[in-house]
C-alpha cells in the first residue's frame, strides 16, 4: 500500500505539523485502510509506521495513540449516520417518507464513507472506545425502528412485523454494501438507494 505525498502548503500558509506529505486527514485515512485489511487489534504503531513510511514519532505529532486514530474513525462514520437520522426528524410529513429519506442517506453515507463504516461493522467491543461506538450504531438501530413504528401507527407499513426487527434486518441489507459494492463497477448511489427503497418497500414479488 504506498500513498503519494501531498502537494506541499502554498506560499504564505502555515505548514502542516508532522512529516510534510501527511496532514491529519490523509494519516486518518491510510491508518483506516490498514486496520480494515489488518484489523484493529493486529495492528501496532510500527505497522502503522511501516504503511505509512514514517516514525512513529512522525505519527504522535497527529495523535498520541492508535487508540485515538479509532475514536476519530468510528466518529466519521457515527456522525454522518447520525445526522442523516436528525435530518428525518426535523423533516415534515409522514413517517414512511422520512423513513425512506433515513434509507437513501444511509446507503449514501455508506458509499461515500465506506473504510470508516466497514471498520465500525467490524467492531467487537474490546475497549471502552468500541464499547461507545456499538452503543451510538445501537441507537441508530433503535431510532430506525421507532420511525417504523410510526409508519406503522399510520397504516403505512404493515403492522404485523415486528418494527425492531425491521429495522435489524432493513439495515443489515445496506451494511452488506460494505461488503460488494465497487462504485467503478455498478450502479450508482441513487440507483443503489433506488433498489435498497424498492426491496424494503414492494420486496421482490411481481403485482
């Protein structure tokens, strides 16, 4: 994995700290990278080190620990989920069309942060970090829910499924885009959103 140095600062702007060619960004991005091909736990600051060919010293300039690099990724990929869900809330009109928005941003957060979501999938709750972060992706769950409760309440969505389920198994279908999905090789995100919107509401039986 060798990553090209980044064009150097301007003339008249401040230097990035660290080695030149690594601002905060882009070492979050390369160590996202190796956790997901390593995994987390396999991977030292000296392999970190390695991929990113440079010291460790180098590295504690952006963070002061491996640790701290998950806390950010996990955020990324948190927030984005997040403020799709707050979007829906402060939208108007019936829940079964800000469930459906829920649907399509969340397909999009996925394609457009994939490394940082597929890192949060794998997470298995080994440290107080992970631990936070499973309970935010929890929420998210329940919140998608209650939303499909609520389109229930109204007879939009049958209402003999169980919405917690729904939800479980509405968003297990998007994360396993993580898992296939090659933006140069298929659909687009709208299109990919189209056919996630089309399965969870009219499922795959022809009229």
């Amino acid at each position: 994995m060798t990553h090209a140095p980044a064009p150097a600062a301007p003339a008249g702007e401040t230097p990035r700290r660290g080695r030149p060619g690594y601002d905060r960004e882009t070492l979050l991005s390369v160590c996202v990278e190796v956790f997901n091909v390593h995994g987390y736990d396999a991977t030292s600051m000296g392999t970190l080190s390695k991929h990113l060919g440079i010291s460790k010293s180098a590295i504690y300039h952006h963070v002061a620990s491996k640790e701290e690099i998950l806390e950010q990724a996990l955020a990324r990929a948190l927030d984005a989920l997040e403020e799709v869900l707050a979007g829906a809330a402060a939208a108007e009109g019936p829940a079964v069309a800000r469930l459906e928005q829920v649907i399509r941003g969340t397909v999009r957060v996925l394609v457009e942060q994939m490394p940082y979501v597929t890192l949060l999938l794998r997470l298995r709750g080994n440290s107080e970090v992970e631990t936070r972060a499973l309970e935010r992706r929890r929420t998210v769950t329940r919140r998608v829910g209650e939303l499909i409760e609520q389109a229930q309440a109204e007879g939009a969505v049958r209402d003999d499924l169980s919405g917690r389920s729904a939800a479980r198994l509405l968003l297990g279908m998007i994360n396993s885009i993580v898992d296939w999905y090659r933006p140069e090789a298929g659909d687009t995100t709208d299109q990919l959103a189209d056919t996630v919107v089309g399965l969870a509401f009219s499922g795959l039986r022809a009229p």
